[in-house]
C-alpha cells in the first residue's frame, strides 16, 4: 500500500482527503494570498520606481525580473527543504524574508540596490508560498487532488487581485516607499505565526522508517523522467513568456494610451480575479481529463486572448481582454504541478514542482523584461503581443507532442534517469 493510501483510511486522524486536509488548504490559501505580493507589488510601483531613478522602462522592468528569478530558485531550494523537513519551516523564512526584504527596498537610493533586494530577498521569500505550498498540499488529497492543488495556486491570484488596488492607494498617498515598509512589517506579523500551524507532518513525512517507496504512478511515457521534467520546463518557459506581457505591462500599456495607470492597475485586478475562477475551474477539469489536457486547453485560450490585445485597444475592449485572458490562463501553472504529480514520485514532489514552476517563472521574468526592452526600441506594445503570440505557440507544439506521444500508451510504463 502506498503512503496515500495508507493516510487515507485515517480521515478521523487528519488524513488524506480529511477535515483536517480541507482545513489546511484553506490556511495554504491564506498564505499564499499574503506571501503573493512579491509577485505583484513591482508591477504597480513600477511607474513610480522609474520616474524616481529615472530609468527607462526596460531598466525599471528588471526588478520584477529579478524578483522572478529568485521565486524560481527559491522555489526549488525551499521545495526541497519541504520534502526532507515539512513546509513549516520554510513558509517561516518567507516571512522573516519578505520582511527583511521590503524594508529594505524603502531605503534604496538607487535602482540597481532596489532590484537585488528584490531577486535575492522578496522572490525568494515569496517562493515558499506557491510551489512549496501547492506540492505539499497534493500529498493531503488523493480523489480531489487536481481541484485542491487549483484551489492552492488560487491563492497567488487572490493576492493578485487584491494587492495591486491596495498597493497603488497607498503609493498615492504615502509614497512608494513607506508603502513598501508597510508590506514589509505586515508580512513578517503574519506569515510567521501562520507557518506555525502547519507543523503537523503529511503523510508522506509521517511513513514508517523502512516504509517501501511510492510506486510512479502514470510514468512517464516512455520518456526518462529526466527528458519528461526538461520538457515540461520548456513548456512552462514559453506558455510564461507569453503570459507576461499583459500581466507585467498592462499597467505602463494604460499609461502610455492615456487612460492612465490607475485603469491599469484595475484591469491587473480584473485579470487576475477572473484567473482565479480559472484557476479553480481548471482544477475540477484536470481532475476529469487530467493535467495535460487541461495545459493543452488553457493555452490554446490564452493564445486567443493574445491576438485579441493586437486588435483592440479602446478602454472597454482592454478590460473585456483582460477579463478573458484571466479567464483562459488561470488554470496553466498549476497544470504543471498536476501533471509532476500524475508522473512522478509523490515523495519527489517539492523539487520536481519547483523546478517546473522555475520555468514557468523564468519565463515570467524574461518575458517581462524582453517585453520592455522591445517597447524602448519600437515604442509600441504590438511587437511585444506578437512576441508573446509566437512563444505560445511553442508551448502548444511542446504540450502537443507530449499528448499524441501519451495516446495508446500503456500506464504505469517508466523509464530509469
């Protein structure tokens, strides 16, 4: 029997599928709702960031960069640290550094000091409170396991919805910089003390010593794991590309059209809420279809809703697109856990989650950043949309290629790495 199973037949203990499980994914929300904001806060104080240091918006882009890059590595580090010592701990070093890290930020005097802060202390500080949380959730739940990992990555956008109108007020009437000590003092009360309450071991920590290991699962379609996790990478890398530009830019895109950034930050809000209905919708779809389905049709929307950006620029039209592509993208990223978790060893699940969703952040980042550098040199978004076009379809030939190798394949076939 595997570790699964065996927590399952003790829902009363707190097992799989338990009260317990339910009541724990409601603080793994929470978490990741408060923890989110090192992803989303630079996206708004970034005019203001620029017009301080008086950097072009390709330089003003590469704190948001910086801080995807270290959510990414972060994410592995601490995913590890997860499956050897449980997620407490390193959801309490995401508070103690978010803390550390946007009090810091207020200080900077120039854009280079404010950009390192961001990669090495806020994006890994952020890290624990996505993949961390959304593998350790998955060991929690066996039948529900897809709508619990979406629900889990929903958390992410509930911050994203929530932060940036909460960010963009006090920036106006505190400044950016005492708003970002703000965030600081405020992640540090809280995420503390919450991380205490997940002390308790999942039920892959709680095996017996000499326990046998958990069986793969699905497999990985003949493939070496290895090859399996270096395509799922490539996949997350280019369905993230795409996604930036709006998520990144279409606050500075508003500006820049004369509607305003104040308009910006409320379609940011719009897209990211509507992605959280996506996000949960995508979860009760995987748990019908499974993960690569799910990939497959999340991006083929978000690349409708790409095109969409290059044909309409009127102020309604920005906030239905926006509304549309929160809708159609939501539920990518925690595809990506899903499919680790059909494929790969449970007790593997922090790393090979966190090196997926690296990719996915790495392509945020890049993405991001390329996004501006294009905008400096044609001063339009339109080559930047048609960028994002192009890597979406690289995402879907990557997800489509695995899906036709998937068909008339036995289940359970593994390859040795």
């Amino acid at each position: 029997m595997n570790p699964e199973s065996q927590a399952a037949t003790g829902h009363s203990a707190g097992g799989v599928d338990s009260a317990y499980a339910w009541a724990r994914l409601s603080l793994a929300v929470l978490l990741s709702t408060i923890g989110g904001v090192g992803m989303w806060s630079v996206v708004v104080v970034l005019p203001a960031v620029q017009a301080e240091f008086n950097a072009g918006r390709g330089e003003a882009s590469l704190p948001y960069t910086l801080a995807m890059l270290g959510f990414a590595f972060g994410g592995i580090a601490l995913g590890r640290m997860a499956d050897k010592v449980g997620i407490a701990l390193p959801v309490a070093i995401s508070g103690a550094a978010l803390g550390i890290g946007y009090v810091a930020t207020g200080f900077s005097t120039q854009l280079w000091q404010f950009a390192v802060i961001y990669g090495l202390i806020i994006g890994v500080g952020s890290a624990a409170t996505f993949g961390p949380l959304m593998a350790d959730t998955s060991h929690w739940f066996m039948r529900r396991r897809g709508i619990a990992v979406a629900i889990c990555a929903s958390g992410n956008y509930i911050s994203g919805t929530i932060w940036p109108p909460v960010v963009r007020y006090l920036v106006d009437t505190v400044g950016w910089r005492d708003t970002q000590i703000g965030i600081g003092v405020f992640c540090a009360a809280t995420i503390i003390p919450l991380a205490l309450m997940l002390r308790r071991p999942s039920p892959i920590h709680r095996l017996a010593p000499g326990s046998a290991p958990p069986a793969m699962g699905r497999g990985t379609m003949g493939l070496k794991p290895a090859t399996l996790q270096w395509l799922l990478a490539g996949a997350g890398l280019a369905c993230c590309m795409a996604m930036s530009m709006p998520q990144v830019h279409i606050v500075a895109y508003c500006g820049d059209l004369g509607y305003g950034v104040a308009r910006g930050a409320e379609m940011l809000s719009l897209m990211l809420g509507f992605g959280i209905i996506s996000r949960v919708a995508s979860g009760f779809i995987a748990d019908r279809i499974g993960g690569l389905r799910t990939l497959l049709l999340g991006s083929a929307l978000q690349g409708v809703a790409l095109v969409l950006y290059l044909g309409f620029d009127g102020l309604t039209s920005l906030y239905i697109i926006s509304a549309m592509f929160g809708l159609f993208q939501g539920g990518i990223v925690p595809s990506y856990a899903i499919i680790v978790r059909e494929y790969f060893p449970p007790a593997e699940a922090g790393a090979r989650v966190g090196v997926a969703l690296m990719s996915t952040l790495f392509g945020m980042a890049l993405g991001g950043w390329l996004s501006g550098v294009i905008f400096d040199v044609t001063l339009s978004y339109q080559a930047a949309f048609l960028n994002g076009v192009a890597w979406n379809l690289v995402n879907l030939s990557i997800v489509g290629w695995l899906l036709w190798r998937l068909r008339g394949r036995p289940q359970g076939s593994v390859v040795a790495a």
